[in-house]
C-alpha cells in the first residue's frame, strides 16, 4: 500500500505529469515521469490511470491493485519530489503479476536514464 504522503491526488498534479514529465511505454503500461525540484524533504508521489479500455470494474480494480503494490516497491528509487503517474494499457488486464513488475521496471529505468529537456 502506498502511504497517503506519496499518493498524488490533485487533478492539476496528473496533468503536469503527463504533459510536461518523460514518458516510457510497455505492452501493459505507460509511466510518465516528472522529476522534482531535488530537495529530499518532498516525497515522491505516485498517481495512477486505469479507464474502462481495461475493462469491468472488477479488473480495473484487480489491475490497481497490483500497480499499487508495484510502485510501492519502487518509491526508494524515485527521485524525491517526483511525480509519477502509471497508465494502465488495455493489456494489462490480461498481464500477470510477474509481467506488470517487468513493464513497470522496463518503463521506469527508460524515464530515470533518459536527460530531460529545458520546458521553457
């Protein structure tokens, strides 16, 4: 479970994430990566997108889940005061547990190594 200082909750947080943060996807999933101003007294904070393209309720629920429980592993390597947002693809309905981890951690190195561009 991801603590509640680390859950992104604000509806403008998810839009500057989204349209101004690196962005690398997987067959399951797409995370879009805005790195933080780099004071270590902010906390990382991750958001999460699983529309009905995914599918019932009950999978869409599923899938949360087990991208909760996946990002909660990898806070310690988020930089601090990120903002991480995690889109569900319609795959990942069908995706086990094992192949969420590998997209995840795929799209996540992809966001961390590749260099950000001046936004001005």
């Amino acid at each position: 479970m991801l603590p509640a200082s680390n859950r992104l909750r604000r509806s403008d947080d998810f839009r500057r994430a989204v349209r101004m943060g690196r962005r690398a996807g997987r067959r399951a999933v797409v995370v879009h990566l805005l790195p933080g101003s780099g004071s270590s007294d902010e906390p990382a904070r991750v958001g999460f997108v699983v529309n009905k393209a995914v599918g019932n309720a009950v999978l869409r629920n599923r899938v949360h889940r087990r991208l909760r429980a996946v990002m909660a592993a990898q806070l310690p390597s988020l930089p601090p005061g990120s903002l991480t947002v995690v889109r569900a693809l319609p795959a990942s309905a069908a995706a086990s547990y094992d192949e969420l981890v590998a997209d995840v951690h795929g799209a996540l190195r992809r966001v961390l190594t590749v260099p950000l561009k001046d936004v001005r």
